[in-house]
C-alpha cells in the first residue's frame, strides 16, 4: 500500500468544507449534530496512511463507487451523508459533503 498524502494538498468541491475543516467555520449545509463526527471524519482521512486507515473501523464503510474508472471513493459520516473523494496516485481530490445521493 501507498501512503496517501494528507489534506492539506487536497482540492475540496466547496470552499464551505475546507474552511470547516482547516478553520472550523461552521456553515448551514453542515447540521449542528452532524459537526463533531464529520470533524472525527475529516481527521481520518487527513492522518491515513493508506487505504487501510480508511477500512477500519468498519463504521467508515468505505467503498469503491460506481462507475469504478472515475476512481470515486466513499466513507459513511452518519446514516444519512458521506465524504466523497477522487482517489488516484495516492492523492485525495475533488472532496465533498454528499447526502447520499452521489452526484459525481
């Protein structure tokens, strides 16, 4: 396995995640009880070392999503929304909020 560079190369889809992420600046696309978990989230993804820091723990349901050769990946923040994320040379790219609905 690859180390995976952290987010600070990262392009995120909305100016409104990278600012929660870097500054935690709250926004209204971002529910009050879903802040601190989706922060935990953020954090995994900015300190894995390689896939397998994103397969456990099993409640981040990382996937593979379809259609495969886009290279879109996935972990589950709650029920409802995930994280989303082109992952290719070992670089995370085009990161975002989605509310399952996958729009890629």
């Amino acid at each position: 396995m690859d180390i995976i560079q952290n987010l600070t190369n990262t392009t995120f889809r909305d100016k409104w995640l990278f600012a929660f992420f870097q500054y935690g600046t709250k926004h209204k696309k971002i529910p009050t009880s879903l802040e601190k978990v989706l922060l935990r989230k953020l954090d995994i993804l900015d300190n894995a070392k390689d896939e397998r820091d994103l397969i456990s723990p099993p409640s981040n349901n990382f996937e593979k999503l379809e259609p495969k050769q886009k290279n879109y990946y996935s972990i589950r923040v709650n029920k409802q929304y995930r994280l989303v994320f082109h992952y290719e040379n070992n670089q995370i790219n085009d990161l975002f909020l989605d509310d399952h609905s996958y729009k890629i």
